[in-house]
C-alpha cells in the first residue's frame, strides 16, 4: 500500500492499555481495526472532519477508474508558456522522459482553493486541462469549490487510502489524454468534449484524481 506496508501479526506483540487481550502495535508498528458498526462517510460529501491544513501540502496521482490497483501516475504543473512573461499559465499534466519540469509536483488545497506553489486554479472548463495563473503582484484569489473526499474506490478496501479531488461537488470528471499538440503528452482533462484542437476523446483514459501526502 502506498500509505504503509502489512507486517506480519506477530510483530504487533504490545498489549492494549485498555484491554490486555488485545494487541495494539509494538515499536514502530500500528494495528488497525475496523468498526463495522460504524457508519462509513459518504463518497458525496467533502471531507471536513481533518484539519484544513492537512491538504495544504501534497501531491496528485492519477488512477485509471477500469484499474483502481494498477500504477498510479503522479501529476505536475506544466507550464504553458515561458517564466519570463508577465503572466503565465500552467496545467496540471504528466512529465514524461525529458521533461525539465520534475520538482513541480506540489499540490494542496486550502480554503477549498487547489494551490500549486503561487499560482491561482482558474475555474474548470468542460473539455479544456486543468489550468492556474500567476502573475506578480499575485491579485488572483482562485476558484474555490475544490475538496477532497472519501475513496470508496481503494483496492484495499472501501475508504481506506487516499481521498479523491472533487471540484464543483464532482471526483468523476477527470481524464488522462494524450495532447497531440505536444507529443502526446498526458494531461489532466476536465470532462472531455469531441472535436477538441488539443487531444482525441476517444484516446482519453477516465481517472481518479487521488490527494496523497508530499514525499
């Protein structure tokens, strides 16, 4: 699993404070139960039971939805046109081989506004890539009906891993697809159209868009 690794039973040999009969961990190990008498949260609602600042500083990695258990592929603030110009934008996209933009993976969401270092998410347009601006002074506030909310999609179990990205109440909209104006580059595609001057419909893959920890 990407958040931990299982380690045999016996490693957890420490008894429970509240009840010798039961094991709760030893040095560096931690036992997880699960409550089924809980109820579990909805996949529907943003997740606001954590501290708002617990998403303020992560990563993005896209999941192919027919292959929850495959390869993640982690996602980065491309830009679009040069540092040097006064404004300039950024999309969030794949860095395959060559790509000179690899520390540029530094998401968070704060304030329900996705962040990618100072530049400002502008509000998602059906079948174009996600995209942020920055400009100096930075005037932008930023589009803010981001969340991340519960993962029912796990291979390892319904909400159990890494929360989804949700904008405008959807974890369902997004895309890989191939640009074909840049070599076939991935991107990230907010529900897309036919007929697009930057990509195929058909050659897209639909993804979840998961929130991990910054490592």
């Amino acid at each position: 699993m990407p958040y931990g690794a299982p380690t045999p039973a016996s490693d957890c040999s420490f008894p429970c404070p509240g009840d010798s009969s039961e094991s709760c961990g030893a040095g560096n190990r931690m036992v997880v139960y699960t409550d089924t008498a809980g109820t579990p949260p909805s996949p529907s609602t943003c997740i606001t039971w954590r501290d708002g600042w617990s998403w303020g500083n992560g990563i993005l990695e896209a999941v192919d939805k027919t292959n929850t258990g495959g390869a993640k592929t982690r996602l980065y603030a491309i830009p679009t046109n040069p540092f040097t110009d006064p404004i300039y934008y950024s999309i969030i996209s794949t860095c395959p081989a060559g790509c000179p933009y690899t520390d540029y993976y530094n998401f968070g969401i704060v304030d329900g506004v996705l962040t990618s270092y100072n530049n400002r998410v502008i509000a998602p347009n059906v079948g174009d890539s996600q995209s942020f601006i920055y400009q100096w002074p930075q005037t932008v506030q930023g589009y803010n009906q981001y969340c991340a909310k519960p993962n029912p999609y796990s291979p390892d179990g319904p909400y159990i891993g890494h929360p989804l990205l949700s904008v405008n109440g959807n974890t369902d909209l997004w895309a890989l697809c191939p640009n074909t104006t840049a070599n076939g580059r991935l991107d990230i595609v907010y529900s897309p159209i036919a007929n697009h001057a930057h990509y195929v419909k058909s050659q897209c893959t639909d993804v979840w868009v998961e929130v991990a920890p910054f490592s």
